[in-house]
C-alpha cells in the first residue's frame, strides 16, 4: 500500500510542477495541462496497449504483495 501511495503521491507532485512551471511560464492552465499530457496524445496503439498492460501487471503485483504480507501478519 505505500508502493502505491507514494507512486500517486510522486505523479502528483511532478504533474503539479510541470503545470506549475508552464503557468510560470505564461501559458495558462488548459494548455498547460495538455502540456502535460501530451506524451500520452502521440503514442501509437501498440504503445498505449504496453503501457496499460505495465501498468496493469504493477498493479496486480502490488496487490498480490500486499495481499501476502496481509496475511503473514494474521
């Protein structure tokens, strides 16, 4: 369960950041969110089918994990 929260916690930040800086930089909040976003608008399906099968195993992974040591505990 940390793994996870410090993943969103982490994605948070770095996003709030990015957006933050282009705000910064003048462009305002729409554009900088699609700046933001913008790698995932110019992949391919291939790649768009890799990244959510990866994410996909990271989070059956994660919750095996945290299933395991649920149970060690009891």
């Amino acid at each position: 369960m940390k793994i996870i929260g410090i993943s969103i916690l982490m994605f948070g930040l770095l996003s709030g950041f990015s957006i933050g800086m282009d705000t910064l930089l003048g462009f305002d909040l729409i554009t900088s969110f699609r700046n933001a976003v913008n790698p995932f608008l110019v992949m391919k399906k291939a790649e768009i089918i890799i990244f959510y099968l990866l994410i996909i195993i990271w989070a059956f992974y994660s919750t095996r994990l945290f299933l395991i040591k649920r149970r060690e505990k009891q």
